[in-house]
C-alpha cells in the first residue's frame, strides 16, 4: 500500500464519524473528520510529511505555515520532512488570535525570516475557507508572500473555491470528502 493509501486508511478509522456535528465555521454537518485524532499519530505524522512536501515544493517556498491548531503539525511535519530531503523549509505557526500577554505575537517560529519569504499555508480541513482567509490575511500583513494553500482534506462545500478566489492563491488537496463518503 502507497504512503497515501495509507495515510487514508489511517484517517478513515481515527478521524472520520458519520454523526451529526456543528463545524467551526457555523455549519451543521452528518460527517465530521478530525484528522489531529491521525495526524499527531508517529506513522501519520511522517506519512504526512512525505505526501504533502512534494505538493508544497511546486510553490518554491522559504517556509510551510500551519493555522491553529489542525495545521500546526501539517506544518511541523512538512517541515521535518524537508529537512530530512536536503530542502529544508521552516515551519510557522498561525494563531487565530494573538497572545495576550509575553510577544503578543500573531505568528510563531517567524523572526528569522526576510519579511519577502514565500509561505504556503498548510490546512488541516477546509470547510468555508474562513480560518484559512484570516491566516493569509495575517501573513500577507507580515510580508510574506502566501503563493497556495494545501489542505488535507477539501470537504468540497465551497471552502477551496472561496479562498482561490478571494485570496487569488492556488488549493491543493490531498483527499477530497467522497475519499471518505464514497
């Protein structure tokens, strides 16, 4: 079985529900998938890296960012598999709100990098693309240039179109919802 083949079955059994559930961005839905119940997973976490490194290096960019708190080990994954490759790209962390006390900061494991780095947001599900917006935005505030998104999975309820067309960005997906409900 490939790696991606793999990381599927590994999401089917820890990550998807049929169940009603209410989503982040409001919507009531009969599926959900948490993929942080796979992801954090040691095989997961590395088949992770390995599937979307190749996806994410098409952009050319310094660094992977992933939006709190799904993306977060997306983005450490990427990360730790670039290296592992001889391209090393560092990983950001996006957090929907700035902390309120110490650095105050909107972005974590950034300082080091020119204002000008290209940056591809790394996204756990994409829904509405609301959450993923509010990160371009904050990243583009920074400077950095953000060239895509890649998600690991596209619930293909208008989230991938929304954010192409307002962010004017590329969304790659690795798994679609009918990967889950046939």
């Amino acid at each position: 079985m490939n790696a991606r083949d793999q990381l599927l079955a590994l999401l089917r059994t820890h990550s998807f529900e049929r169940k009603r559930v209410l989503l982040a961005s409001g919507r009531e839905s009969d599926f959900f998938i948490d993929c942080k119940q796979t992801i954090l997973q040691a095989k997961a976490h590395a088949l992770v890296g390995a599937i979307m490194l190749p996806l994410v290096i098409d952009f050319a960019p310094n660094a992977v960012a992933g939006v709190e708190l799904g993306g977060c080990p997306l983005a450490s994954s990427v990360a730790y598999a670039s290296a592992s490759c001889g391209t090393p790209l560092d990983a950001i962390y996006v957090r929907k709100e700035a902390k309120d006390h110490g650095s105050k900061r909107d972005l974590e494991g950034n300082a080091h990098l020119p204002a000008t780095a290209k940056v591809v947001l790394l996204e756990d599900v994409v829904t509405t693309g609301g959450s993923t917006l509010k990160a371009i935005t904050k990243l583009r505030s920074a400077g950095y240039e953000v060239p895509a998104v890649v998600c690991l999975v596209d619930r293909e309820e208008g989230g991938r179109e929304a954010i192409a067309t307002a962010a004017q960005v590329a969304v790659v997906s690795v798994f679609r919802r009918s990967d889950f409900m046939g």
